[in-house]
C-alpha cells in the first residue's frame, strides 16, 4: 500500500511548480535541447502527499517529504522527469527514447499508478529499471499512451530481411 495519496494533472510547461520548471529549463540549456516549452509535445504534474501516520511512525519518519511534486515532460526525443520534496529537494532524470522501453503501471494494492522505465538513464552505464509515481486518472493515461506512441516513433520497427523475395522463415 503506497504511503502517498497522488493527484496527477495534465499541465503546460509554464504551469509546474517552480522548482520543477527550474530544473528542467537548467537541463535543457545545458544539453543544448531548445526549449522546453515548445519541445513539449505533453506535460504532466503530479503532487503526492504522506498520508496520516500515528505518533511513533511520525516520528521514525521524520525526514520523509510530505509532499513531493513530479514533473513530466516528454519531448519527441526526450522523457525528463523531476522531483522535488519539502525535505530531499530536487532531483531531474533524463533518457532518449532510444534507450529506453517503458510501459503503463498499475498497482494491484493501492490507487497509485505509474510509469514504469527500463534503459539507459542519464549517463548510466547499465540498464536500471525504475517507476515514475502517478495518480491513478485519466491524465496518467493519457501521459503513458503519448509516451508509447514517442517510443514508437523515436523506434520504429526494424523490417526483417527478405530470403529470395519471400520474407524470412517462409517457404
């Protein structure tokens, strides 16, 4: 059971929270990606805010954010996303949708639902696997489709190759 209730809203670039919309608009100038604001093809904000604990888990969680807020942005090339706690502070993932698969994530025990990622992020090296948190609605949905749909073109199928004018594997 997810420790968050989460409201996701389908949003313009200029209507992030400002933290969100800092990191984002520092990441693009500084990979030479244009602007974020007319590259976007769809945003997405996301608030997720601690539920109600009792006393003593209060207190073991003391240095757990509150509220975070995540920012999607998905470009034709490009899928960044950030974070930022009243207590972590700001953290911005990028990946081409060259190097990455993702899919649609829907959690069997709470409302919460997602994206989940696979690929190359940032600078890894490795392949790492992670979720991008969001509530359960119809701007989630319509996030992941439009992310499928990028993937899609940012990978399009490779043609398999033809044996005598026949496809392969036919006689």
């Amino acid at each position: 059971m997810s420790a968050y209730l989460r409201t996701t809203r389908e949003c313009s670039f200029v209507q992030f929270h400002p933290e969100l919309r800092q990191a984002i608009q520092n990441y693009f100038r500084e990979h030479a990606l244009g602007d974020p604001e007319t590259e976007a093809l769809m945003c997405c904000e996301t608030i997720s805010e601690k539920k109600k604990a009792g006393r003593l888990a209060s207190w073991l969680d003391d240095s757990v954010d509150t509220t975070i807020h995540t920012g999607m942005l998905l470009t034709p090339q490009w899928l960044v996303w950030v974070h930022h706690g009243d207590r972590s502070g700001t953290l911005l993932n990028a990946a081409d949708l060259k190097l990455i698969g993702a899919a649609a994530h829907t959690s069997l025990f709470s409302k919460d639902a997602g994206l989940d990622v696979v690929g190359y992020i940032g600078d890894t090296k490795v392949r790492v696997q992670g979720t991008i948190a969001m509530g359960d609605g119809p701007a989630t949905q319509k996030f992941c489709d439009a992310v499928k749909q990028a993937l899609a073109k940012a990978n399009p199928p490779v043609a398999k190759k033809r044996l005598f004018g026949l496809p392969f594997g036919r006689s």
